[in-house]
C-alpha cells in the first residue's frame, strides 16, 4: 500500500512539472508589451472616469487597538488620476460603516457581511480638490485625510463598549468629478479596485484588536512539532513532518507589518511541503496573530489567511487556522517565553484523508 502511495505521488508530481511547463510556454508568448496595463488607452477612453490611488495608511495603520480606542487615529493618503491628470477632480465623499462580528472566525478574518451602501448615507466629511496638493514625483494631486476613532464611532452613533474584537469600522470613499460622474467600490471593476498599479479599493476595514506589549512575541524561537502526524495529507502521503525533515527548528519571530498590534511573522525555512517524497514546496512565512475570544474573553493564537502548498489532489491543498477556537494555540500576554500554535493540514480535505491539526510549541531562545 505504501508502494502505491508512493507511486501515485510521484505521477502527481510530474503531472504537476508538466502543467507548469505548459503554462510557462504559454506566458512566453503573450505580448509582453501589453503589460502592464495600457493606461494612457485607458485614459483617452471615453467615460474611463478616475480612480483614487491609496499611497499609504499611517499612524494606527487599519486596525485599532481595544484598550486605547479613544487615541486611535486613521489616517489615509490618496492620489486621484483621470485622464486629465486629476483636473477633473471634484470632490471625494468619506461613509462610515460598523460590522459587529462577536464571533471570531478561522484565521482570524472579520466576516463581510452587508456593508451601507455609499449613495444610500450621508457622507461624514466632503474633501474638495482645493485640499489636494500635486505630488512632485507623481505630478498627480494628492492629500492625507485623518479620521480619528472617536469621529468615527461618533459617526456611528457607537461609545468605545460597543466596539469588542473581532468589529470592523468600514471606511468607504466616493470620489466625484465635475465632469458629473462618481466612482466607487460598487461601480469600479476588480482590476481598479484590487490591482496593484491602481490600488484603488475605495475602501478599508479598521479591525478591532488588544496589543501587545511592545517587543513582545519577537526574536528567535525554537519551535517543536508536538508529535508526528499520523492524519492529514502529511501522515497519509508523507513521514507526518510539516516543516521539512524535523520536528524541531529555530525561526525569528518579527512584528507583522500589515498588523504590528496583536500580529507576529515567522518564517520555518526548514524545507518544504512533502520534503519526504520530493515536492520541497516552501509554504513560509506564516502570520499569526494573538487575540481574544470575544465570546469568552480566552487568549489564543491563530493562524491568518490559508496557505497554498503548490501540491494537489484536486484543487489544491491548503494550510489554515482551525474552525473552533477550542482548537486553537494559546499564549499569556505577560509573559513571552512560549506560545503554541494549530496548523491544520489540508484544511479542505482535498486529499481525502481529512483535515488534520498540527500542533506547534515556540520557546524563546
């Protein structure tokens, strides 16, 4: 039986090279000239409308810390294009929205439910173009609007006690044109809205979180998979090691960027996914975050986002938080000298062995 296995994962490994080939011969004969995107087409277009560049989140960046709500400041820097080199524009409108999510989900990810519709509400500040000022690098106008928590919970109609882990203040913005026309997230296409030349999404969720201390959860770990695998694809398939070929090894533990409140980065580099039957398919860096329980107020940590391991059954396997808190890793805030942390194997049983958890321990060193 082990033979087959075995078997079956080399075809599935070749399968794999040759996919990939297949896909580079392709890419080789797009035009490349196309790419990026032809902007200065998209500009002489007619109706091509304008967009609204995000060049930076400052100060408490997009999430808020919990135990110092009525201090937080968001503040955001925008540059407005068109095809008159942001002449045409008129105004940009700032909505307010709140999301009180009380149970926190897998990954930590604040659930999307039905956001206000920016034209149904009234707008909590009107920016003119006389507040732009042209970017010498860009030639493009550009300006840094900043919104305080307690604006914006005023806005709300909400006191900080309203506001626990987990919520999301969404700030929406509509930019107008005098040309008559409005863009925002509901009439821009994805391309606009999440491409990385326009970086335009004309909105931002402000999560909820408790920080940490400052320094604390950084610096080198060793980490130690608490036992061999013995489900999941890498105790069916595999030797029932995650992170290369041992159960044990050393990472640096940094302040995550995108969340330097409760989030904290690492990076295994001790092979890759499969490294027993030849895949090697790195799947680092990991982020973490260190957050509460809203419902039982429990400190636990938690993988965010999924990871892709580059190996498929069928759709592809993935790395991810468990479903229920219960099942995640834990860590006391006073003291940084170990945390634990889940990662489930598999997460979407796209093997057929079923979703396994893996349980780390991190000493610091």
């Amino acid at each position: 039986m082990n033979l087959n296995i075995y078997t079956i994962m080399k075809y599935f490994k070749y399968t794999l090279y040759i996919v990939l080939l297949a896909m580079v011969s392709i890419a080789c004969e797009v035009d490349s000239s196309k790419f990026p995107v032809d902007t200065e087409e998209l500009r002489n277009s007619e109706n091509t409308g304008g967009f609204l560049r995000v060049i930076d989140t400052e100060t408490s960046g997009t999430t808020f810390d919990l135990l110092n709500l009525g201090t937080q400041e968001f503040v955001l820097t925008l540059e407005a294009d068109d095809s008159e080199q942001g002449d045409q524009l008129e105004s940009v409108e700032f909505f307010v929205g709140f999301q009180d999510n009380s149970v926190q989900t897998a990954g930590g990810d604040i659930p999307r439910g039905e956001d206000p519709d920016p034209t149904l509400s009234d707008p909590i500040r009107t920016v003119p173009a006389s507040e732009f000022t042209v970017n010498e690098d860009s030639g493009l106008p550009r300006a840094s609007i900043s919104f305080s928590s307690q604006e914006l919970l005023g806005a709300l109609g909400l006191t900080e006690s309203d506001v626990g882990v987990g919520s999301a203040i969404r700030v929406r913005w509509t930019l107008n044109l005098e040309n008559g026309q409005s863009f925002n997230d509901e009439n821009s296409g994805s391309n606009i809205t999440g491409g990385a030349f326009y970086n335009s999404p004309f909105a931002e969720n402000i999560s909820q979180a408790v920080a940490l201390p400052d320094g604390a959860f950084t610096g080198t770990y060793m980490f130690e998979q608490n036992a061999v695998a013995t489900g999941g694809v890498i105790g069916g398939f595999g030797d029932g090691i995650l992170f290369g070929g041992s159960l044990t090894g050393t990472v640096e533990v940094e302040e995550d960027p995108d969340n330097p409140l409760n989030g904290r980065v690492f990076d295994p580099d001790e092979g890759g996914y499969l490294d027993a039957i030849g895949f090697s398919v790195p799947t680092g860096p990991f982020r973490t975050a260190f957050t509460l329980d809203p419902a039982t107020g429990t400190s636990f940590t938690t993988l965010v986002g999924t990871y892709g391991t580059g190996v498929a059954c069928a759709s592809g396997i993935i790395l991810s938080a468990p479903e229920a808190v219960s099942a995640e890793g834990s860590y006391d805030a006073t003291d940084d000298s170990q945390f634990t942390l889940t990662i489930v194997d598999d997460f979407t049983n796209d093997c057929g062995f079923g979703a396994f958890p893996i349980e780390f321990t991190f000493t610091k060193q």
